[in-house]
C-alpha cells in the first residue's frame, strides 16, 4: 500500500467532512498532494513521537485546510482511526482550524498570517542550534492578503533562513471570490523573488514536480529562504468540487459523499 | 527603574544562554549593556510586532526563553492576537515587557500611550501581569517571571519617580500586596505602577492611610487583598491606566460582596489625551494630579460620613 496515498488521503477527508458535516473541502483537496509527497519523502519525523526536538517542521499556516492534515496525521498514527470518525464531535480534539494542541500540528492557525511567523521563528532556533531541521510552511494565495506574511518574509531574509520552505498554495480562491476580484496578489513568485527567497513555480498536483522541489529546497543552502509556489486547483480530485468556491461552504449530504467517494474509486 | 531592568535582562541572559532579547527596532541607548554582554542573544528584528512575537513564539517552542520588548502601545496592544493564540494558547515561556505604560511618552500622543494594556492582558488566560512601583519590584518581578514556566507581561511605566521601598525585597515569591506603610489606619491606599507615588503623595495630606503595591495584577493575590481590607472604612485604587479593567477592576472584583466600606478607583477615566503636553500635565488632563486626587477623595470620605 503506497503510503500517503492522494486519492486515500481525500477518501479520509470526505469521510471527516460528513461524520462532522464540516465545510472547508475545498481548500483541503487543493494541498493533498502537496502534503502527500512532504509526509511520503522528506519530513524527518519520528512516528512515536510527534514531538520529537528533532523532527523536521510542518506548518500549516493556512488552518482551513487542516482535515488534510488530519489525514496525514492519521496515517502516521498520531491520529486513531475513531478520532477521525467522530470528527467536530463534542468533547473531542480535532477543530475545523489547525491547533497545536493535536500532536503533529505545529501552530494554531485559521487566524490567517500567524502560523509563518512562528515556522520563522523555528527555523531562527534551528539555525541557532546549528541544527539540520528544516521547516515546511504552507500557507494560502489568499493569506498573503495578510501583511504579517511580508513582516516574516522580510525576517526570513534578514536571517538568512535557509531552512525554511514556504510552500504557497495558489488555488485562486478565497473566501469570498478569487484573489484576482478580492485582493489581486500578481505574480506571487516574484513578489518573493523581491523579498529575496530563491523561488519556482510547480504544478501542486504534480507529485514528481513537487518531490524536486521539495529536494531541490532542502539541499540549496545558500542563505536564502525558499518559495514553491504551487499551482493549485481548490477542490481538486473530485469534479463536481473542482474550481467551485461553494465547498469553502458547503456540507455534504448522502448524495454529494456518495457521488465524490465513486468519483475517488474511479467509479463515476 | 531601567537600570534595574537592564540588569536583570542581563543577569538573566548571561545565567541561562536560552534567554534572547528581541525587540522591535526600540530601545536605543537601553540595550547598550546587553549588547555588549550578550551580543549573540540579542536580536532587533525591525518595525514588525506581529512577526517578532510570532518568532518569539516559534523560538520558545523549539527551547528558547524570548524576551519581546517594545513599547506598550505596541506590546501587547498592537500584538494582541499573537500573544493570545501564538503564545498563550500554547502557555510559552515568553515574556513581554511594555516599556512606557501609561502617558509617559506624554508630547508624542496617544500613539505612543497605553492606558488599556492591563486590561486586554487581564481577559487573555494564561498571562501573568506584572507592574512593578519602583527598581526594586522590578528586580523581584523579572526574577518570578524568569522562575516561571508560562506567559508573562511586565508592565513598565514612568520610571524616574524614586524608590518606594527602601531596599531589595526579600522573599517576595506569592505575588502577595506589598506594605508599604501599615499602621493598621481607616484608609488604605492599593496602588501599582507609577500609582505608588501618587498615592504617597495624597496619603501624606489626608493621614489616617496605609498604603499597599501591587507588583502582580495577575494572578491577582485575593486573599491577600481580603486580609488587607478587612475592616477599613474606605479603599482607594490608585493607577496610570484606565479605571476599566485594571487594577481597580481587579480589585472591586475581589472586594465586591465581601466588603462592606467605601471604594473610589483612581485611574485614567474613559478617554485619550487629546492636548499635547507634558507628562504632569497630561496626568492632571486625566485628574491624576495629586491635589485633584486628594480633592476627590475627602469629597468621597465626606459623602461616606453623611451617609452614615
């Protein structure tokens, strides 16, 4: 069984989203594949302790997208398959918002342009510890409305954080339109070019392009901190979700899980 | 009182390499001992306060014992998000030190002044709050707070008005209300901050007063205050901050259903310094000076006695 497999990983997601019946598919689908490949080949974690000092970091800086996560978290066991299935339950830990209290969720995040500052800050520890941690920090196009996401990148330079990866995932939506009509954010790759971060743009569907990011990322140490942007489709893997901004919203019903999950198993 | 804060930073830096300074492009002429002591623990990291206290935050959880510094009306009000989901959701050892609280950058306006940060502070979980009346609570406050392993602000404001106690405090570690004159009087005068001195000042008209400091505000020591309270006939808070949510808020929360005596909160009333001026003469624009207090307080007595 291939591990952190895409397709399974959004299976566990749409069984999440109807337990709990949950919004914010849509921005979990867009980094399954993002998250994927990082868990799959190049975060250093120790599966019996997720808060091993020295484990690679995983920031999920853009919180609506936790439930993909939740999977990962899942498939390395810092998650019990019933934790998973009585997801927004009362009483239990898993919140439609990354939160640090869930073992291998690094920030609470969902209040957007926090989660980079504090990866910032522990990729300055590892730096300062001469240790070879790296820290992964994904956050959203449409985070980067937040002007505390240019504050830490401008520290990322200043400090010379090579061992932080900002991984941008442009799905060209947020809350309420596409970044374009809200807030137009331009080529988001030069904008980091500007701030001094050695950048590339991938297709963040594209397992094979993002393993070379991700390797080319953590093997370039030239003082300079990294940007992957990825190119993204919000809802991606099932069609009737794809490029359709009502699943930041919108619950599932039978029909809508049952005709996703078919279309997941390739059955529609 | 800087001095004394420098240091402890110092102190505290060179005892345990984990102690960093940040700060956020302040403190000119301040950090020139500490610089010099700990170069490699020192870090500006610019006009940016949501990243410093991010970093902060990011710093701490891989080990590290940040000390964020700016001014109050940036730390923690600019920054009041950070340090509640940041820093004390997740109850890091990361302390924040509020330099000129209250009206001390009094010509530069209300930009630069912070007469809300105690109360913000008080309603965020997890934050200890501390507000010391002179160098030496000063010297004892840092020291708690670098004993400690949670979140923590130092509130500091006009620092030049003298000492309050006449040496090192010993044995201060419960946060209790410290004497600072008891002679077991009607009155008693719960003061903190700068509001130490000002109480001093009207005690010495009005007579018959004794006076307590509080250094921490949070946890707030209540049975400490209980056992100071009992039997007085009036109790006066005494702050430069807003009489909503400070040390007078705390303090009538304590009192409220368990004392039965006259109470009048001295502080900042519900509005900003709209004239330019001086320090004195923005405390007297908030009826902060001392013949105004003391003007209020005998009416206060007066009406209590007439009343009875």
């Amino acid at each position: 069984m291939k591990r952190f497999d895409a397709t399974r990983l959004r299976k566990t997601i749409l069984d999440m989203a109807y337990a709990g019946s949950t919004v914010h598919i849509g921005c979990a689908f867009s980094i399954v594949e993002l998250l994927a490949v990082l868990y799959r080949n190049h975060l250093r974690f120790d599966a019996t302790d997720a808060r091993s000092p020295s484990r690679d970091y995983m920031v999920l800086s853009k919180g609506h997208g936790v439930m993909a996560q939740y999977a990962c978290l899942n498939e390395i066991g810092w998650l019990p398959d019933d934790e998973i299935a009585r997801y927004f339950g009362n009483g239990t830990r898993l919140k439609g918002l990354a939160d640090a209290h869930v073992p291998g969720v690094e920030v609470t995040a969902g209040s957007l342009g926090h989660g980079l500052s504090v990866g910032v800050g522990m990729a300055l520890a590892a730096k300062r510890e001469r240790t070879d941690q790296t820290c992964y920090a994904l956050v959203g196009d449409g985070e980067l409305n937040e002007g505390a996401i240019w504050e830490a990148a401008l520290f990322a330079a200043q400090f010379k954080l090579d061992n932080l990866a900002v991984i941008v995932d442009v799905n060209g939506f947020q809350a309420m339109g596409t970044t374009d009509e809200v807030i137009a954010l331009g080529d988001i790759e030069k904008k980091f070019a500007a701030f001094e971060f050695d950048t590339t743009t991938i297709d963040g569907h594209d397992e094979s392009a993002i393993d070379s990011a991700y390797a080319d990322a953590r093997s370039r140490k030239n003082g300079k901190p990294k940007a992957i942007i990825a190119k993204t489709v919000k809802g991606k893997g099932v069609s009737f979700m794809e490029n359709d901004n009502i699943w930041h919203y919108t619950r599932l019903n039978q029909e809508t899980y049952d005709s996703a999950v078919a279309e997941l198993r390739g059955e529609a | 009182m800087r001095d004394a804060f420098s240091n402890a930073l110092v102190a505290a830096a060179q005892k345990d390499p984990k102690v960093l300074l940040l700060t956020g492009d302040h403190g000119y002429a301040l950090f020139d001992p500490f610089r010099k002591a700990c170069p490699d623990q020192y870090m500006n990291c610019g006009i940016a306060e949501q990243n410093m206290v991010g970093v902060a935050a990011g710093l701490a959880k891989a080990g590290f014992r940040p000390v964020v510094y700016g001014l109050a009306a940036f730390v923690p009000i600019r920054v009041l998000e950070q340090i509640k989901i940041d820093v004390c959701y997740e109850q890091l050892p990361v302390t924040f030190i509020g330099d000129g609280a209250g009206v001390v950058y009094a010509q530069l306006g209300t930009s630069h002044q912070s007469t809300e940060d105690i109360a913000a502070l008080r309603a965020v979980p997890h934050v200890s709050i501390y507000s010391p009346g002179d160098r030496f609570e000063l010297t004892s406050c840092f020291e708690q707070i670098m004993e400690s392993s949670g979140p923590a602000y130092l509130r500091m404001g006009k620092a030049d008005l003298g000492d309050v106690h006449a040496g090192p405090l010993a044995n201060w570690t419960n946060g209790d209300l410290i004497p600072v004159t008891m002679s077991n009087a009607p009155y008693l005068f719960v003061a903190t901050g700068s509001g130490v001195k000002l109480a001093q000042k009207v005690a010495a008209a009005i007579g018959d007063v004794d006076i307590v400091s509080v250094p921490r505000i949070k946890p707030f020591p209540d049975e400490s205050l209980l056992r100071l309270a009992r039997g007085r006939e009036a109790i006066v808070t005494f702050e430069e901050h807003s009489v909503y949510g400070g040390l007078g808020g705390a303090v009538a929360e304590t009192l409220v259903g368990r004392y039965v005596g006259t109470f009048l909160r001295i502080g900042v009333p519900d509005q900003f310094s709209t004239l330019c001026g001086n320090y004195p003469f923005l405390m007297e624009s908030h009826g902060l000076g001392s013949a105004d207090v003391e003007s209020r307080i005998r009416k206060m007595l007066r009406e209590n006695v007439e009343y009875q």
